[in-house]
C-alpha cells in the first residue's frame, strides 16, 4: 500500500525536494524527511512560504492537498 502524496510532498518537492529544503533551512534532512509524515510545522511553513517568495517558487494551494 502506497503513502498518499501529501501537501508537505508537494511543498518540499516544489521546493527541490527533502535534501535541497534541509539545506535552504539549515536543517538535518532528516527532520525535513519526516515533515512528509507528519507535516511541516507552521514556523517552518513560514519560512518556506518567504524561500518560495524571494526564488518565485509557486507553492500550492493547501486545500489542494487531496489532489
């Protein structure tokens, strides 16, 4: 049975993925791999919002996240 493709997936993926996120945020990749479980904290989900600003990242839509 497959992970469904979550918004903290789409989100980290958007990004460059877990180790390009890690990196940007200064985090082990670890922590950021285990946002793809349990969801990126909504500090962190700032911080990724103005990375994604400042790179004209779109991120997506959260209510998107079944999609």
């Amino acid at each position: 049975m497959s992970t469904p493709y979550t918004y903290a997936d789409k989100v980290i993926d958007a990004l460059g993925g877990t180790s390009a996120v890690a990196k940007r945020i200064e985090a082990p990749v670890s922590t950021v791999h285990s946002w793809r479980r349990i969801g990126i904290p909504s500090s962190r989900m700032s911080h990724l919002k103005l990375i994604a600003s400042m790179e004209d990242v779109a991120l997506p839509e959260e209510r998107d996240a079944a999609a």
